[in-house]
C-alpha cells in the first residue's frame, strides 16, 4: 500500500486521471485532467475518443508544458489510475523535469 502525507505546498502531489463520458452528439470520449492536491486546482489537458497508451503519454506530456502548470524548485508526486501499463514510458518523461509518477 502506497502512503503519502498530505501536500505541505502547490503541486507537490498531482491526481492525474481521465473521466469517461458520452453524448448523443460525439460519443464516448475522456477527458484528462490534474488535481493538485494542496490548492485543489484543476488543469485541463486534452480530450480523447480512445484511452490508448500514445494519449495517456501526450496527455503527461501536455500537462508537464502547461501554461498553468509552472516548474518548482522541487519534485512533485504525480498519482494516476491510468496508465499503469506504460509507467516506465510515463516516468521517462516526467524525470526530466525532476519529477515522479506513483
């Protein structure tokens, strides 16, 4: 079991996840999006029809060069539910900014 003490500054624990929706008019689709844990603010990253592993990717990707998500001196957690699959592709990323995904 993971355990994680509560966030003492901004975005130092992310959740990052997609929610699943569906409308008459596009279908089902996912929208992906990161919570940090301390302000709880959110970013919007994208939108998705497929929930496949390239997506999952861009999708960290994007929130690392969000305009409204800026760098810290410090690492940072990012918590997912998806991707699990491609973590070490994930972390690969996010390492070169100093951070870490559990």
């Amino acid at each position: 079991m993971l355990v994680i003490g509560p966030p003492t500054r901004l975005k130092e624990i992310l959740y990052f996840n997609a929610v699943e929706f569906e409308t008459e008019a596009d279908g089902k689709f996912y929208v992906f999006f990161a919570i940090d844990a301390y302000s709880k603010s959110v970013i919007n990253t994208g939108r998705f029809t497929e929930l496949k592993p390239i997506d999952i990717m861009n999708q960290v990707f994007e929130l690392m060069i969000h305009k409204d998500f800026k760098k810290h001196d410090y690492p940072f957690t990012l918590l997912m539910d998806v991707g699990e699959e491609i973590a070490e592709d994930l972390n690969l990323i996010v390492e070169a900014f100093n951070w870490r995904i559990r």
